[in-house]
C-alpha cells in the first residue's frame, strides 16, 4: 500500500505544483503573488471556505471523538451552522469596509476603524498562533497518517518535511491565488472521499447497522444521548463527567470556537479577496451549511462507529487511533485504505497551508511593509513574502516534529482565542457605539478567561503557584464562552459609559456610508425581527438546552405512552431536522435579506487613517534609528 | 506587459480552467476506485458508480462552461475523444480476448460507455442546437469548405 499511497500522494502534490505554476505564469504582477489581485473568482471562496471551516474544525479529532462520544459529539457538527450565520452577518460588511477604505487585512481595518495599535499587536499575536502552532498542530497529525497507512514505513518527521516542502513550494511559486484554487479542489475532494469512505464501510463493514442497535462509545457513555443540559463539573482533568462531556451548554459553547475559524486573520483575508457576487452567498447556504454539515452529520458517525467497532479495546480504555481502520480498509481494496489516508491526508493539509499563506502575506503586509521596511517596491513585497514563506515553513514543520505536544497547546486554544475579535468586527461592520477602549478592556478579559480554562493557563499556574480549583472547560462550558460571556458583558458595560468618546467621530464616517450606500433595507423591520426570533428559537432547539428533547422525542413522543423502535436513534433524527431547518435559515438571511450577496461595485473614497495611506511611512522612532544604524555598518 | 482587458481575459481563462480541475480531480478518483473495485469483484453496482462518476465530472464540466459562457477548449476536446476511444478499444479488445471479468459485466459497460457518449452529444444539441451540433463533426464539408478557399480562381 505504501508505493501506492505516495504514488497518490505525489499525484496531487504534482497538481498542486502545475496548478501553482499556471498561476505564476499568469500573474499580471507582483502584487498578485500577495493577494491574489482581490478578486479570487466567487466559486473559489465557495468551495475553499468550506474546506478551511470543516478542516479547521479538526476533521482528524471530529471521527475519533464521535467514536469514543457517538451522536452526542455528532451534534457539535450542527455548529457548523451557526459559523454559516455569522459569516452572513459579517463577510460582506468586512467586504464592504475593506473596498472603502483601501485596507486589505483584518488588522488593518480594525486598527484603522479603532486608531489603536494594540489592537494590530493582538491581531498579530493571534495571526501567529494561526500560522504557526495551530498549523504545525495539523502537520503534525499529517505525519501521524501517513506513518500509519505505510505501516511504519515513512517515518513521522519524514512526512512532515516532505509534505512542507510540497506545500511550500506550491505557496511560492503561485501566491495566494494558487493556494486558494488548489484548497477549492481539495474541498471537493474532501467531500467525495468522506462519501467514499462511508459508502465502503457500510457495504463492506456493516457500518449501517451499528446505528439501529448499539452505537459503539466508550464506557460510561451515553452514545445515542446528550448527557444533559448542563453538568456542575470542575473541568476535564479534574472532576468526570457522567454519561459524557457533551451536554447542550457544551455543544452550544463548542460552536463558539467554529465562529472563531471565520473571525481568523486568514479567513477575513480570503474573504477580503474575494471578487464581488454571490460567492458569499453560495458558500454559507449551499457549501456549507448544506454540504458540509450534511456529511458532517449523516456520514462522519459511521466513520466514527467504524473506528470503534474497528478496536473494542482501544475504545474501552480510550486510546483509539485511525490504524485498526486502515488495515480493516487494506483488507478490502488498498485503493479504498488509500482514499482512507487521503482523506485525512487533505483535511490535515488544508489549514497547513491555508494558514501558513495567509501567515506569511499578512506579517509582509501588516507588519513589514508597514513598519520594518515601509518604502518596499511589489517586487520587493513578494520577495519578503517568499522569504517569509519559507521561514514559516521551516518552524512549522520544526515545531510538528520536535514540538509537538507545545504544538497541541498552542494550537488548542487559538479558535477560542479568535472569537474574542468578535465584538471588535461587531463593531466595525454593525454596532457604531462600541467604543476602542471596551473593545481592548473586553479582549483582555477574554483572553485570560480562555487561557486560565484551557491547558496553557493551567499547566503554567499550576506549575508556577498553587493548584487551581477547576479545569479544563468547567461546568462543560467550552473555554471559547468563557472568554466571549466575559468580553461582552465588559465590552458592552464600557461601551455604555464611552458613548461620546474622542474616536466616535472616526468610526461614524464608515458607518455613514454603509448607512447611505449599502443599506440593509430590503425586507419590513417587522419581517426582520420576525427572522431573528425564529433563528433564536431555532438556536435553542437545535444546539441551545432544548437539545436535549431530541433524545427521546421521535422514539417517546410527548402526550403518548408508546415507545416507538426507529430504524435510527431519535437524536440522530432531530439533528437531521433541524440542520434542514439551519440550511433554510442561512438562505433566508444570506439570499432573502441580501446579507451576503453583493451587487454594486465599490470604489475606495474613506481613509480612516489621515494622511497614511496602508503602505506609509509609520516606522517608529526607535526602530528606525536602529535601522539606520545597521544599514550604515 | 499586458493590458488590464487582456490580463482579466488570461485570469478568467484560468479560473475556468482550475474549476474544470477541480471538478475532475475528485471524481476521476471516485470513478477508477469504484470501477478497479467492480472489476475485481464482477459487481455491476460499482462499475455503474463508475460511470455515474465520471457523468457528474462531464456534468461539473458543462457547469463551468455555462458559468464562464464558454465551450470546451480543443485540448480538452481532444484529450476527452483520446480518453474515451482508447477506453472503448480496451473494452472492446479485453471483449475479443475473452476476458471472462469483462464479459460478465458487458452489459454495465457498454451502457456506461453509451450513456458517455448520449451525455455529449445531448449537450451538444442543448448548446448548438442540432444543425451545428452535426456541422460540429461534419469534418468533410469542412474539408471541401477549406479546400475550396485555398484553390486559386479559375
């Protein structure tokens, strides 16, 4: 199998270099190499979006959990949803805003919108982690596939470095643009070859059948329930959980760190990039919300009963792995165990070099073009970025291979870490009044509130000073709402009192124009509230405390006394309804309130920084002292 | 350098040209594990996937051609006619030398490859309509046509 398995692998690997080559060859000029020339064709985000989101998600993680927690982990796919509504609220106003005002990154809107460099500076951090330990979290479970599908054959490391080198190199040749054509394609690849991989297992391995009896979980584990709607707890590593950890407050709370892919630096970028159209719409609806989550939650749960079934033992004392799978998969057809591989191969490959990309254009945009060295040429621009590109590369690839439980750390935390950005793009894309000094006074909360509920916090303080008296995620409550319950409630606390703050004027000018040339306005306020009523209410019934009604209602219906045998668990059905009922919402805000779609061209005509245009000269004092000096040695 | 015009019309080529990629790359894996499968095991089922596959790749194709308000490039007319005859002389060879594995599954096959062949030319008259679709392949009143230019008045 392993000839086969890199004969497959260097098949797309090639194509992701010819594909990357085209793009060079049809560069119309350095600029592009950076930003693709903003404007990425519309199927482009489509597809990519989908395929960063569900990757991101950690698609590795999503088959081992539902096997160790069954359908009650299968109900965090629904989630995927509530990302799909925040992309409607946010991706065309970040759009808009970036047209407007000329900028091309998150970290300058925000920093521009605000007039706060703190704010860069934490949006920089956060780029870091993205490009660095959240990818090498990816590449180096890369490494563990594939060293598993070749039965020890390709080691670990050699994976992650052959694989860096591939990625790297199709990065730098083609640019932006070239990774985000191949990511597209390997969206759809993505999704047939889940398709595959469930097909084969339910012909071949029975899989189906396992759903209408006893769903495989660990023990102690309600497999076809939610264990609750909530569970007073101190926290993973210090206090179990009965029947699992995925209660609705859990679930709910999970969905958090989904919204957090899409408030990342890249992904705004991606979105920034974007040409104009209904791109935004298609991907939140259709891709999405409807592809996407559906083989997220019809067909994952078989994959994940397949591992559990695949190592009973493993399961048992809850180290399962994707190698009992892999040789069940050889058994039938290497071609099959190979699509297996490949499968995880490219969900783990999307964010390694989606991330690294956007990482290595961002620092050129962001921080060295516009502090190190702000007089650099395009030319020079992508140079730096091919340099920078290559520097990202070598410390991904170092970290997976010789950091990796650091990797895991880091990397854990850095989609909770995300969502706290969102009462800032709240505030630039709807909320006028939220004021610079809420918006950096509720990060900070935020962002201790993540570290303190997830291991970083805990490993150092503990380590450092005395035990904590909680864990990680207490009361089954995801660190991601730890950190946004306490961002916003201080957020919108000193927002009250800083109405009429010195900055408002600056942030009213953005607002004005959304208000006179891009107004939402085209459905009744009445209809408008009607929509955000039935969405809250479909919230809570899908992944909010009314959850829990699914796991008796389709088998013990209310007003009845009979029970009724279904050919499938009655959770598994209200998941089913209300992702149709979440597709159909998403349409509604993305199509019907014309949220995501984009008619009209915009030209540039605001500055939010006077007098500084995103390329000027804004290299600090000190910095550019030493500079000099080092320039005249 | 280019023009801005030329550059968008070079940009647009190529976006049309990966989305065609990108629908093929799946499916072409899709159909050679669901057909290499059905052949080893004699099962119509998945030979039939096969074909399904590579008709949703054609249908990814026609998709793209409709978005980007294009037809197939002559590459990729020729890569697809080179595809498919040598698809049909291997069946039809494999059928010659009694291959046991194809004749069982003959009537899977044959299907398949009639279904491929109905697929293209109903797009072709849904796109030309049937008069062009015929002058399309008509190649010897493109010959006279031709010949009939480079002859020197008499």
């Amino acid at each position: 199998m392993t000839a086969l398995l890199i004969a497959v692998l260097g098949f797309f690997l090639a194509y992701a270099i010819y594909v990357a080559t085209l793009t060079a060859r049809q560069s119309r000029g350095p600029e592009d190499y950076l930003d693709g020339g903003g404007d990425l064709p519309g199927w482009c985000f489509a597809f990519a979006a989908t395929g960063i989101l569900l990757s991101a998600l950690g698609l590795y993680d999503h088959h081992l959990l539902q096997a160790l927690f069954g359908l009650q982990y299968n109900h965090v796919a629904l989630g995927i949803i509530l990302a799909a509504l925040a992309g409607a609220v946010v991706q065309k106003r970040l759009w808009l805003a970036a047209r407007i005002t000329g900028l091309r990154t998150l970290g300058d809107l925000i920093g521009a919108y605000y007039g706060s460099t703190a704010l860069r500076i934490l949006l920089l951090i956060l780029l870091l982690l993205f490009t660095l330990p959240f990818a090498a979290q990816s590449l180096g479970r890369l490494g563990l596939v594939v060293e598993a599908a070749s039965q020890g054959q390709v080691p670990r490391t050699g994976a992650v470095w052959v694989m860096a080198v591939f990625l790297f190199l199709g990065g730098v040749i083609g640019g932006w643009r070239a990774v985000i054509y191949v990511i597209a394609g390997q969206t759809l690849l993505l999704l047939t070859l889940i398709a595959l991989t469930t097909g084969v297992g339910a012909l071949t391995l029975d899989w189906i059948a396992v759903l209408g009896g006893d769903l495989p979980a660990a023990p102690g584990v309600l497999a076809k329930q939610i264990p609750g709607v909530i569970q007073y707890s101190s926290g993973l590593g210090k206090e179990a959980t009965s029947g699992g950890i995925w209660t609705t407050t859990a679930i709910l709370s999970a969905a958090l760190p989904l919204v957090g892919i899409l408030l990342s630096p890249a992904f705004v970028f991606l979105a920034i990039t974007t040409a104009r159209g209904k791109g935004f719409a298609f991907n939140q609806v259709w891709m999405t919300s409807g592809l996407g989550v559906g083989a997220m939650l019809l067909l994952t749960p078989l994959i994940g009963a397949g591992i559990g079934l695949a190592q009973p033992d493993a399961l048992a004392e809850g180290t399962i792995s994707y190698a009992s799978l892999l040789l069940q998969f050889l058994a039938i057809d290497q071609l099959y165990a190979v699509g297996l591989a490949l499968m995880l191969v490219t969900a783990l490959q999307i964010p390694v070099a989606v991330f690294a990309q956007a990482g290595a254009n961002l620092f050129v945009i962001e921080l060295f073009g516009r502090y190190v060295m702000p007089g650099l040429s395009a030319r020079d621009r992508r140079l730096a970025a091919r340099v920078t590109l290559a520097v990202v590369f070598v410390l991904i690839a170092a970290l997976a291979s010789f950091a990796p439980l650091w990797a895991e750390i880091f990397g854990a935390m850095t989609l909770s870490l995300s969502v706290q950005f969102f009462p800032a793009i709240l505030g630039l894309c709807w909320v006028r009044w939220i004021s610079r000094g809420a918006v950096i006074t509720g990060l900070i909360f935020g962002i201790l509130l993540v570290v303190f509920t997830e291991p970083l916090g805990l490993i150092l303080f503990e380590g450092l000073f005395v035990e904590l008296p909680w864990g990680r995620w207490p009361l089954t409550i995801h660190s991601a709402a730890w950190g946004l319950a306490f961002n916003l409630a201080a957020c919108l606390l000193i927002s009250i009192f800083t109405l009429s703050a010195p900055d408002r004027s600056n942030r009213e000018r953005l607002h004005a124009i959304f208000a006179r040339d891009h107004k939402q306005g085209a459905s009744s306020p009445a209809l408008r509230t009607a929509l955000w009523s039935l969405i809250l209410i479909w919230a809570f019934f899908a992944f909010g405390p009314g959850a829990i009604l699914g796991n008796w209602f389709f088998s013990e219906p209310i007003f009845s006394d009979t029970a009724l045998t279904l050919a499938m668990p009655s959770l598994w059905i209200w998941q089913i309804v209300f992702w149709f009922l979440g597709v159909f919402f998403v349409w509604w805000l993305a199509y019907q309130a014309r949220l995501s779609i984009i008619e009209m061209p915009v030209k540039t005509h605001l500055s939010l920084e006077e007098g500084r245009s995103s390329f000027g000269q804004l290299t600090p004092g000190f910095f550019a002292r030493i500079l000099e000096r080092v320039a005249k040695r | 350098m280019q023009s801005k015009d030329e550059g968008e019309a070079v940009i647009g080529r190529l976006d049309r040209h990966v989305l065609v990629l990108s629908f093929w790359l799946p499916l072409g894996f899709l159909a050679l594990a669901l057909f290499t499968r059905g052949l080893d095991l004699g099962n119509h089922w998945l030979v039939a996937g096969a074909f399904v596959a590579v008709l949703v790749g054609f249908l990814g194709h026609v998709i793209a051609n409709a978005v980007y308000r294009t037809f197939f490039t002559s590459r990729e007319l020729a890569l697809g006619l080179v595809v498919y005859l040598l698809a049909l002389l291997s069946f039809l060879l494999a059928l010659l030398l009694g291959s046991e594995r194809i004749e069982a599954l003959f009537a899977v096959i044959g299907l398949g490859f009639l279904a491929l062949a109905l697929g293209v030319i109903a797009y072709l008259v849904i796109h030309l309509g049937v008069r062009r679709a015929f002058e399309a392949f008509d190649v010897i009143s493109d010959f006279r046509t031709r010949r009939k230019l480079e002859e020197p008045d008499s």
